[in-house]
C-alpha cells in the first residue's frame, strides 16, 4: 500500500503553455501558495512527440529539474490523454464513431477510438519513453496515467468496435446458443446464427435488446480498463518503481471504478460540483469523496481536479463564492482524501479552456481573492500533515454497482431513470446527519458493516443474493428499496413475484408498481401520522414482515408501503416508495441507532463532518460549515484541540460561516 504522511497540495502544471521566465515566477509563487505536488504533462504529447518517434524531452528534463530545485514533487503524466495531429493524419481508424454512425473530426482532446491498436500502440510507447528517461528522476513520486478515460469517447460504434465486440462476446460466451439465451435474442426474432450477425447497439428502429447494450457497456469499460494496463504494462516494463494512478471524473458512470481500482496504487477524482446548486453542490461533492474513496477498498485516495472558481463548459458558469474554495477543499480531507488539487495552476491565455479558473487567474496575485484563498489553505494544509496517514472509516454501506447504473438506465423501463437521482435521497439521508459511510459492492465482504442500504439494486446474482441473506442472518440491517432484486446480471426476470431471490429476507412480495408522473404523490400513514410519498409505489404482500406504513390514496390504499422483517438475527426492512425527505432522515437514522451507529456530530444543516483515524488510534474531526450564516454544533461528547489556532474545544461550538474546524481528538 501506497504510504502517505502528509497532505499534498498543487494542481495541474502546464508548462508548455508559457515561457521560461514565467516559470521562475511560478516556482517563486508555488513556494508563496504552499504547492508539494503538481501533475506534469498531461496534454503534452505533441511537443514530446512532434513527428512520429522524434522526442524531444529537452523542456521536461529543466522543468522537472526546477520544479524539484524548489522542493516539489510530481505526478508525472504519460502525457498520453490527447494524441497529436499527426497521430490522426496517419491513423483515420482511430477516429471514434457516434451512436448515430457519424464520425468525429479532429480538432479537440481525447480523439481516439477506445479499441484502436494504433492509439494503444503510440500511448505505451510514449509511457515507456517517459517512464524510461524520467523513472529514476528524484522529483517524480507517481505517475499520473492518460487522463480522464471515457470522459469524451466512452461508446464507439466504428467497424474496429464491431469487431472486438463480436471476438469479447465470443470469448465470454463461447457460443452462439449461449449468447441468444443470455440475450434472450427469442423475442422480436433477434436470433443470433453467426457471430458476424453481432452488431454494435446502434441508433435502431424502437428499442435495442437490453441485455446487448448492458453487454456493450460492459465491453467498453473493458476496452478502455485495456489502454489503462498497457500503458502500466510499459511503465513497469521499464523497472519504474513509483506508484500510479489515473483520475476519474466527476459525474462519470461509463468506466466501473471498483474494477478500475484493482490497477492502481491509489484512487484519484476530478471533482465540478455545480455552485448553482445551492445546498444540494457540497451534498454533491461528499457523494464523489465517499464513492471516490470506496472503489480502493481502504487505498488512499486524492483529489487532483478541482476548480478555483468557474468552469468553463456549463451553460452558465457560476463561480465560488469567497470562502467555498477553502470549505470545498476541507470537504476532500473530511471524506478521507490525502490531497487537494486545482486545474490548473495557471489559467490559460487561449485554447478551449481559457476561461477556466485557475490557482493563478487572469487577474494575477496582487490582490486577488483566489491567490489569497490559494495561499491560506496551503499554509493551513502544512500544519495537517497527521491527516495524511489517517482513513475514514464507516458501519454503514450503500450497496452500489457500476453494472447496476448501466442496467437502471438502459431504457424500456416502468419508469426512464437516471442512477445518480434515485440514490441521492438515501445518501442525503445519512450526509445530513453526519453518519458516515462507505458504498459497498454486493460481492464484497459485507460483515464489517452494522447497517446496509441498497437503493434501486435492480441487478441481483444468485451470489448476492445469498451475501446479503448471510449479511442478515448473522444480525446485519438491511434496507433494500424498489425496483430491486428484480433481474439477473443480464437482464433476464427473476420470476415467481419480486424480489424473487429475496423475499424469505425481506418477508414481502411485490405484485406490481406505480411509477408517479412528475408533482404525483401519495400520502402515507406511519404510526397516525402522515407523511408524503412520491417517485414510485410497490404494490406488495407483507408475508412475514411486519407493516410500518400503508399508503392511504389511490386504488391500493391501505396496502402496504414500507415493512420491517426479522430474518435469523438480523432484520431487514423495505421501502416500496420514497417517504419525504425529513421523514426518510429521521428513519434511517433510528434505523442506525438500533444499531448502535450514531453521528459525528448534532448539528446545523449546512455542517459537514467526517472523521479520520490512524493506526494509532489517534482521531482528527473535521468540522465544515457550508452555509452564509454562523452554525451551531453539538460534539456529542467529543473534545480535543484545534490544530489551526490550538484553542481547546469542548462538548458545544459555533462555526463561523463557511469555516472549517480541524479538531485533534482526545481519547
């Protein structure tokens, strides 16, 4: 495992943009702001590489030499993420395909087909060439792989894709009687005689076989999983020892992180939450942190992207306010990440994202609000660095898969649904009230945990099914929502009433449901109360399970909406419907204090709390408040000292607004 003991600080570096005299300046400035760590490289493939196989490393040899003269340290990228011009002069195979069959031009960033021999050909030589000159360089400490695979091209519909899909299928399935059935290629005559009938999942006549497009999906996470190691392959080829990562982006759901993060030494995010989204941005942000930091299963994690103020690629681009650059960067360190970066340094004089902010802007360092922002938050970061070797841990899961959010959203559904939007209330039912947690995958090990969430686990295997029985069995709790347990892992109907696999568990069957139109909602009696419901209502049986809730209007009044079941010594509870967000709150956390999972902290709505241990066993709370106005916070027993002003903070506090507190717990 990767060993980190300290909190690194930078951005992404682009040297190749300016000339030499500015980097004086940016080494001067870097030491001003508190920078250790900057990526290198990234999207410099075509000065390393102006004509094919002719380097020219020159400027990278002074730059990397300056930049460790001043004692910082580089993320070295392959600088592979974008080919040159000439790369796609001499290989138009390589240019990707539109779902629709038209096909891109050059002229922007990530122009590769994911299946191209060629582009995989050109990016791990060009990794060795790096990994070769620069491996044993003193100021690289990782290597930072490609860039944000699957951002731009993660679907190609060009012959090269066809191909390859056709020989995975044939690898994975073996044989074409294999394939119609796990297809079910019976319906609408689709049978499959030959392998050359497989095509890709084009834009068709009404809609496309599902079980293909999740297979398409699994194929393209797999083609571009394939650039990833072999540019790794070149890297260790060459005896380069260093860690290495690639970053993922915010947003993403084409690329399976948990599978991803086998590959890598540590996990690493971009993260763009939206400031235009009030409340729901920094809600946003800890959803990346906690998924970000889940794939590796307890490797570090770092944030390596992060916007100083605006963006340059929405329809409006709000910028921070003052204070949110500092509060979103104490976000990364209350989730568990062990860094904080900025794209990018600089802000870029022209090209595409010129108006995308940077560490320096526009506007330069005198009197800038950003730099002054930039340099507080590193001067604090140094006085961090016991937050580096400490992790984030959690008795709580959400059960969360990539192939899950592929099939969720593959269309013909009750109901069209975006992944992102059905989790986000159960996660911001545990956020608000500062219970921390981990997203799980259904095959891992699930006993560590005390309580389970699965929202929407459409896709079930017979495995998982019988993880999260053994989960509750041995006095796991578990609570499993709609529209779950109802297909296998390709799209094929667990019958006999759903949730098939799990009814014994959770003591229910569901005969039917009623998706809600947009503003439809029920209302639901709990305990003489009554309590709104909208999204989605199971029409179940309650077997064994006891009722909690019935609905009250409609046709299915008084059937019932959510159950509790006792299963071996555990207990499992069901929620046919989405209860009002303060109800749903307030439940899952009675639900966790059963169990003896309580909060961090007692709190004002716009604090943010996470906590982080080392091996020691030392503890360090950090505290945000994400709001304009001052928030009142309750430490629930908690004290220790603050490790910004060494005040002795005890039981009750007041956080300024947007503030932070980084508080060294005593035991």
């Amino acid at each position: 495992m990767l060993n980190i003991n300290k909190i690194y600080y930078g951005g992404d570096y682009n040297p190749e943009q300016w000339n030499e005299e500015i980097w004086r300046e940016d080494m001067r400035l870097m030491r001003e702001a508190g920078v250790n760590l900057v990526s290198l490289g990234i999207f410099s493939w075509a000065k390393l590489e102006p004509k094919p196989g002719q380097y020219q490393f020159d400027w990278l040899d002074r730059i990397l030499d300056l930049l460790h003269a001043n004692g910082v340290q580089v993320a070295l990228a392959t600088a592979t993420a974008s080919p040159p011009p000439w790369f796609s002069r001499l290989h138009p195979e390589s240019w990707p395909v539109a779902v629709d069959g038209l096909t891109y031009k050059p002229g922007s960033r990530q122009f590769y087909c994911p299946n191209s021999a060629a582009y995989r050909e050109a990016s791990s030589r060009l990794a060795g060439e790096m990994a070769r000159r620069y491996g044993q360089h003193p100021a690289v400490w990782m290597w930072h792989v490609n860039n944000e695979y699957g951002c731009h091209v993660h679907e190609c519909y060009c012959p090269v894709c066809t191909q390859a899909f056709q020989e995975w299928l044939c690898e994975r399935y073996k044989s074409v009687d294999v394939l119609n059935d796990v297809w079910g290629t019976a319906f609408w005559s689709l049978g499959i005689s030959d392998w050359a009938d497989v095509q890709l999942p084009n834009r068709t006549t009404s809609y496309r076989n599902p079980a293909q497009v999740l297979d398409y999906r699994r194929f393209m996470n797999h083609s571009l999983l394939n650039l990833f190691k072999a540019e790794i392959d070149a890297i260790r080829s060459t005896g380069a020892t260093q860690p290495l990562f690639t970053n993922s982006v915010f947003g993403l759901k084409a690329l399976d992180g948990f599978e991803w993060a086998k590959y890598q030494d540590v996990t690493a995010i971009d993260m763009y939450i939206n400031p235009a989204h009030g409340e729901q941005a920094w809600k946003d942000g800890a959803f990346w942190h906690d998924l970000t930091r889940s794939w590796g299963r307890g490797k570090p994690y770092l944030l390596v992207e992060q916007t100083t103020s605006q963006v340059n690629w929405r329809a409006v681009n709000s910028l921070k306010a003052p204070g949110t650059i500092r509060t979103l960067s104490y976000q990364a360190l209350a989730r568990g990440a062990s860094s904080v970066m900025f794209f990018q340094w600089r802000a870029s004089k022209s090209g595409a994202e010129k108006y995308h902010a940077g560490m320096i802007p526009h506007y330069g360092v005198d009197g800038s609000r950003i730099f002054a922002e930039v340099k507080q938050i590193g001067a604090e970061f140094a006085q961090l660095e016991r937050l580096g070797s400490q992790q984030a841990h959690s008795q709580v899961g959400i059960l969360f898969s990539y192939e899950n959010v592929w099939a969720l959203e593959i269309d013909s559904k009750p109901a069209q649904l975006d992944a992102w939007d059905v989790l986000r209330p159960w996660y911001n039912a545990l956020i608000e009230q500062n219970i921390p947690l981990d997203f799980i995958h259904p095959d891992d090990d699930l006993s560590r945990y005390k309580v389970l969430i699965a929202p929407l686990l459409y896709q079930i295997s017979e495995a998982q099914a019988e993880n999260l029985k053994s989960f509750v069995q041995a006095g796991g709790t578990l609570l499993m929502t709609y529209f779950s347990g109802i297909t296998d892992l390709n799209e094929r109907i667990w019958l006999g009433g759903y949730p098939a696999l799990l009814q014994d568990v959770l003591g229910i069957k569901v005969e039917e449901w009623q998706p809600f139109q947009p503003g439809e909602t029920n209302l639901l009696s709990v305990n003489g109360m009554s309590v709104e419901a909208s999204h989605w209502a199971d029409l179940l049986h309650a077997t064994t399970a006891e009722v909690l809730a019935t609905y009250t209007q409609d046709f299915y009044a008084g059937r019932p909406a959510l159950t509790k079941n006792q299963f071996g010594t555990g207990t499992a509870y069901y929620a046919g419907t989405l209860p009002a967000q303060n109800w749903l709150r307030n439940w899952i956390g009675s639900i966790c204090a059963e169990q003896g999972v309580q909060p961090l902290v007692k709190a004002d709505p716009d604090v943010e709390a996470g906590l982080r241990t080392g091996e020691d066993g030392a503890s360090t709370l950090v505290l945000i408040n994400h709001a304009n106005e001052p928030a009142q916070v309750n430490l629930l027993g908690k004290h220790g000292r603050s490790l910004l002003d060494n005040r002795v903070i005890t039981d009750e506090l007041v956080l300024d607004p947007y503030d932070v507190l980084v508080l060294e717990l005593e035991s």
